[in-house]
C-alpha cells in the first residue's frame, strides 16, 4: 500500500468511526485517529496499518463514549 492509499483509507477510517460514534462529533474522531496512526509507523507491511489504526481508535473512542 503506498502512502496515498494508505491516507485514503485513514480518511475512510474516520468516515466509518464518525457515524459510528456521532456524540464524538468528527473532528475528535479525527483527532483519535491522528493520534493512533503514529503507534503503527514503524510497522513495514503498510496494507494493514488502516485496519490497526481504526482497532486501536474505535477502542480509544468507545472510553470516551
């Protein structure tokens, strides 16, 4: 997955995670997100850092839920 997928698919991520939680309101779920995404940067197979990256938010926005 090259970089610009990988954004794509973050940006879905949020998508999902916004209705999904929308007493979260989208810009803190975006902000959830960003600040996941950096715990997955060093991890080399890049096509399933969306997928860690939406794990880990959605369990972080659930405790703020």
């Amino acid at each position: 997955m090259n970089t610009a997928d990988e954004d794509r698919a973050i940006g879905e991520v949020v998508e999902r995670l916004a209705k999904a939680f929308p007493n979260v309101g989208v810009d803190k779920v975006a902000q959830v997100v960003s600040d996941t995404r950096p715990e997955f940067a060093d991890v080399p197979i890049r096509d399933f850092v969306p997928l860690f990256v939406e794990r880990g938010a959605k369990q972080r926005l659930r405790e703020l839920a």
